[in-house]
C-alpha cells in the first residue's frame, strides 16, 4: 500500500500505514539482531542530498540502504551545480533519470516537493525548515519500547520545532496527547497548523500548548527537548535564547514529570542551554536509544516506500 509513495510529512498518511511503518521498524530491528535483514533493495540506488550537516541521519540512512542490498550516493550541495545555480526541477528531473529514490535534507521545505514532482521517484524527507518525520517515527519506537505502548508526552522549547511539528503529526494522525510548553511567540506554519488540528479533531488527538513548563510536565511520562536555535535560524539566535531561557529541561523540571519519565531529544544537543548535563547526561534519558532507533525506522521507510 506504500510503495511508489513519498515521505515529505506524516500527515499526508493514514495512521494504517503508520502503524504499518511502526510494525515493520520493530521488525527491522529483530532481523538486524539476528542478522537476517532483508535484501529488499537490491540492485536499488537511492540519491541522498544534503543543504545542511547532519550524523544520525547521513549515518542511519546510509546504513539502512547498505543493509538493505541497495546503493547510497550522498551528495553534499556543495559538491553539485545546485550550488551553481542549477534549478532544483533540472537536478530532481536528472536525479530521476539515474536512481530509484530520493532522500534529502533541505533548507526549504518546498525544495523536498519539488524534487519529489520532478524527479516521479519516492522522496524522502531527512529534514526541512518544517518538519522531520523519520525522527518522530524513531522517537515513538523508543517511547513504545520503554513504556509498552504510546505514552502521551511533554515538548518544552521552541513551539515551532520542526521536530515538534512531526511529533505532533504524528499524535495527530495515531489519537494521541501531547502538551507543549512555549513562549506564544513560537508556533508551528499556520497552515501546518490547521492540518494538525483538523487531523486532531478526526481521531481525538489532544495537542495543548501552555507557557509554564511546569504545568505543562506535570505527570508526564515523557519530557521533550531539541535544541533552541535550529538549523538556518543563525540570524535570530540570540532573540530564541533570550525568549526560551525559561524552558531549559532541568533536574528540578523533571521532579514534577511522572517518576518513571523519560528524557528525550533528537540531538545534537547543547548541553547547557535547552537541557542541564545532569537530565541528558542521567538515568532517565533515553536519547541514545532514540538515535538507535533511527536505523530501523530507515530501513522500514525505505523497505516500504521503494
Ligand atoms: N536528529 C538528527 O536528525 O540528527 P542529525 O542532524 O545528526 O542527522
Ligand atoms: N531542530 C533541529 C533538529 C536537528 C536534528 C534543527 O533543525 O536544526
């Protein structure tokens, strides 16, 4: 049911096929244990392009491809004539030509819809101004493994986190609950928004948006953070610091979350900044299984979509 499709956003899915990319990253994982994964891309190639650094994902994705039987090519902007000038439409429409799906992790959002139009190949996204859906999957398998089920959970930081906008997608679309604790300047794109709420609305999701941190971690069996300052946001980092110094994850935040909480985050993370070393660094954070569980939701993506 998913093959031939893109992944640009979680919302543009029903929650049976999240449920089946959930299924078979659990698989992923058992068959990677046992060392027996599929050779479900054999013979495959998959482009993968980069406007922006990244580890997780360059490393899990490539990983994934390789164990999957298929053929990464990573291209780094610098290295292609996109930085030349060259239109995205030419190089997804050459791209296209050349490989059986696309990855990329991109400044703009629409720069993901345009390679996915022009190049007819399933299109992955590994990040955009927007919105990271491969990390919302990894991010609720790991909730899932330590909890047994889909726990609902707090996000504090930034309101208009790309990785908040795929949690919340993905609440939206499965009839969860999550709290965000925000300064109101921070809010996600209003049309990405109105998709959610109405997704919200159909499944009976619960997205609440507070300004205390405090109140908003009570109880919570999860407590989120990603960095302040993101990724192409260089120019207004000392505006975010300034609003968001009240929302670091701290020890004495956690004592009000549920005693069995978890500390999350996709990383990379400042340590100091959005969370105290004592939280990332302590028995309750749960980040290295997050970025562990990046390989498996890849592989399933992969597996499924191409
Ligand atoms: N979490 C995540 O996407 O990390 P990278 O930026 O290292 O890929
Ligand atoms: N919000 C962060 C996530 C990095 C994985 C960024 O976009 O830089």
């Amino acid at each position: 049911m998913l093959k031939g499709k893109s992944l640009l956003c979680l919302l543009d899915f029903s929650k049976q096929e999240i449920e089946k990319m959930m299924e078979v990253s659990f698989q992923m994982k058992n068959f990677h244990m046992l060392r027996s994964v599929p050779r479900s891309l054999d013979g495959k190639t998959v482009a993968m392009l980069f406007e922006k650094p990244s580890t997780r994902t360059r490393v899990s994705f490539e990983t994934a491809i390789r164990l999957l039987g298929g053929n990464p090519i990573v291209l780094n902007k610098s290295d292609i004539q996109l930085s030349r000038g060259e239109p995205v439409e030419d190089t997804a429409r050459v791209l296209g030509r050349f490989v059986d799906g696309i990855a990329a992790r991109v400044l703009k959002h629409e720069t993901l819809e345009l390679l996915a139009k022009y190049s007819n190949k399933p299109t992955i996204n590994l990040l955009s101004d927007l919105s990271h859906p491969l990390q919302a999957l990894a991010d609720f398998m790991t909730i899932k493994e330590k909890f047994g089920e889909y726990t609902s959970l707090t996000f504090v930081g930034d309101g208009g986190d790309n990785v908040l906008v795929s949690l919340m997608a993905f609440v939206a679309k499965m009839g969860l609950e999550i709290k965000v604790a925000s300064p109101k300047e921070f809010k996600p794109r209003d049309d990405i928004m109105k998709r959610i709420e109405e997704e919200a609305e159909k499944s009976g999701a619960i997205i609440e948006f507070y300004e205390d941190p405090y109140e908003a971690v009570r109880g919570s069996k999860v407590v989120y953070t990603d960095v302040w300052v993101s990724m192409g946001q260089e120019s207004i980092a000392e505006k975010k610091k300034e609003l968001l110094r009240n929302y670091r994850v701290t020890t004495d935040l956690m004592r009000y979350a549920s005693k069995d909480a978890i500390f999350m985050h996709c990383l990379p993370a400042v340590r100091g900044e959005e969370v105290e070393n004592e939280v990332i660094d302590g028995p309750q954070s749960a980040v290295w299984d997050q970025a562990e569980n990046r390989l498996y939701t890849a592989m399933s993506v992969l597996s499924l979509l191409l």
